[in-house]
C-alpha cells in the first residue's frame, strides 16, 4: 500500500516542529566544555570485535543466533582475524511474566557482548596487543544487565541465571585485560545527559538554564570552532560513575574500574562525532595521547578494526532463514500464510 496522503501530512507537521526545535538549539549557549585539537597520529597494535544477531519467534520459543569477529590490525599494518559464533532459543512459556520482548533483548544483547569481549580476549589476552576496541559504551558492557536482573529473577529464575552467567562471564574476562592492555569503547553520539547533569556543564538560552542532551552540547561546542578538526571534548568534570553497579562489579571483577572517563571524538575532518568512554580517570593528556593512536587506525574518521569487523559479522535475515530451513525445516511461525499473501 503506498504513503497516504494523511500520513504524507502528518509527516510534514511534525517535520516543521523540529526544524523549529533545532532552531532553538542554535541558540543555546554553553559554558564548562571546550575541543581541544589533536595533531598527528601514533601506531599502535590495535584489535577491534563486533557482532551481528538474528532472531525469529516460532510456535512456543525465540531462535537466535550471535555471529562476532575481531580483527587485530599491527603496527605495521598486518591484519589477521578470529570468528566465533552462538545460537540459542528462549521458550515462551518462560518468560511470559516479563514480557517476550524483555527476556528476548536481554538475553540477545548479553549473548552478543559476551561473544564480542570474547573473541578480543582470545586476539589480546596473550600480550602483544596495545588496544581493545569495544563496539559500544563501557557502561553498556558492564551495567545494563542488572537492571532487569530482580524482576528477571522473580518471572524466570532460569533465563536470569544465563543472563547473570554470562554477564559474569564477560566481567571476567574484561577484568583479566583491565590493565594488560588499554580499553576503549566507541559508540555513536549519546541522547543521555551526561555532561549537564555529571560534568559541570551548563547550557543556557537566555538567562534561563536548560538540561539538554550530550549530542546538542557537542553540536554547539564545534559549532564555534573553524576549521574544526580532529580531537576531543574536555569539560568540567569528564569522570562518570557506576553507581548502582558497582558493588556488583567488583564481587565479580574487583580490577575493573567503577569509574570511567567520558569524552567525544572527531578522528577525521570529515568524519562524524563519536563518545569515547575508557576504564579509569584519564587525563586530558592521557585522552589526548588515545585520540591519536585512534587516529592512526581511522582514515574515514572511524577505527578500521570495528567498522570491517561490522561488515564481517553481518548476519543477515535470509542467512538466518536458510540455516533455520536447513536444519529444522517442520518451524513454524504462525505468519506463513500472511507472508504468501504478501
């Protein structure tokens, strides 16, 4: 069925509303946070994972499966990667207390980070390697988990033990490279409010102060800076908190730092902002020194250890579908006459 025109309306209405509300950002000021531009580049022995996932609800259960790659790029240039795989499936029967949806992103989203920090500990943990790179945000590899973690518990007390098992897992693991070897989480520009409500940040239209996020305060910062070029947001106070967490962590992974250093990124003229967050408290020299050996392995303005790891994993629907068919073709969905319909 093509676009009502109803729909084409609504679409129009909502888009003057932003475009008016993208106006109003333009004209915050901010105070407490300033680019700070990095010269040059340093080679380092850099290795990098991502993951790809599919999943289909059948008749009575969830399937998935977890597909990750890491990649070690050397100093020299060398490349040489590991692959791994999981697949799984949740009955429905076990987590319809919770929700389907719940028990189906938490168990996926933990399977596939735990995959990832695995296939790093296999390409770092030996030594030989100056940075990890992580596909997505410190605390989303460490803290997310357990907030489901009490309500999970009551409505499925198994599917919380795989959760919690791999959670500590993956804990375990980090905590043996914590220390060995740098580690540094790369994840797209942050909707949350970090920086005025943690960092010292204030944003004010007027005499009135606003509480905006991350994104918003990074977009004015660079908009005052020409030529803008490659380096890294410093501000007030750049040291977040597991603060929930933490007691949890440390019974698990008493290396791993409950703090972690925060800060965004451009590694290319050209290229997009990108939130850096590392284990620990770094300084602005510290930071300065991470930005340029990120720098060295990102000539699009993203590290090349992640963006070709992305490409490698990709799990796609038809591949999940065919593998599925192989392998247990009697499935069913319920939906297989509204699909030969459509």
């Amino acid at each position: 069925m093509p676009v009502t025109a109803s729909l084409y309306e609504k679409f129009r209405g909502v888009g003057r509303e932003l475009i008016d509300l993208l106006s109003l950002y333009d004209s915050l000021s901010v105070s407490g946070a300033e680019w700070i531009p990095v010269e040059g580049s340093s080679p380092v022995s850099t290795a990098g994972a991502d993951s790809s996932r599919q999943f289909e609800v059948y008749r009575g259960f969830i399937l998935y499966a977890v597909q990750g790659y890491a990649m070690l790029v050397s100093r020299e240039g060398s490349a040489g990667s590991v692959e791994d795989a999981s697949v799984g499936y949740i009955e429905v029967s076990e987590v319809s207390r919770v929700g389907v949806k719940v028990a189906r992103d938490s168990l996926i989203s933990s399977t596939a980070k735990t995959l990832e920090v695995s296939l790093l500990h296999r390409v770092g943990g030996g030594g030989g390697v100056d940075l990890l790179l992580f596909d997505g945000s410190y605390e989303s590899f460490l803290g997310p988990i357990l907030v489901f973690k009490g309500e999970l518990r009551r409505a499925s007390p198994r599917l919380a033990e795989r959760i919690q098992g791999l959670w500590e897992h993956r804990l375990k693991m980090l905590n043996e490279l914590y220390g060995r070897v740098r580690l540094a989480f790369i994840s797209k520009s942050s909707g949350k409010l970090n920086l005025v409500k943690h960092g010292g940040v204030r944003v004010k239209l007027g005499s009135s102060e606003y509480q905006v996020p991350d994104f918003i305060v990074v977009r004015r910062v660079i908009s005052n800076v020409k030529p803008l070029k490659p380096g890294f947001l410093w501000y007030e106070n750049p040291y977040m908190e597991l603060r929930r967490e933490c007691d949890e962590v440390k019974r698990v992974a008493p290396n791993l730092s409950c703090w972690y250093t925060l800060t965004y990124i451009l590694l290319h003229p050209a290229g997009k902002i990108y939130q850096l967050t590392t284990p620990g408290r770094l300084s602005r020299e510290e930071v300065a020194e991470l930005v340029k050996q990120l720098k060295h392995i990102s000539p699009d303005g993203y590290p090349y250890p992640l963006s070709a790891t992305h490409h490698s994993s990709r799990l796609t629907r038809s591949d999940f579908k065919s593998l599925v068919a192989l392998l247990t073709p009697e499935l069913e969905t319920g939906r297989e006459q509204l699909e030969q319909t459509l």
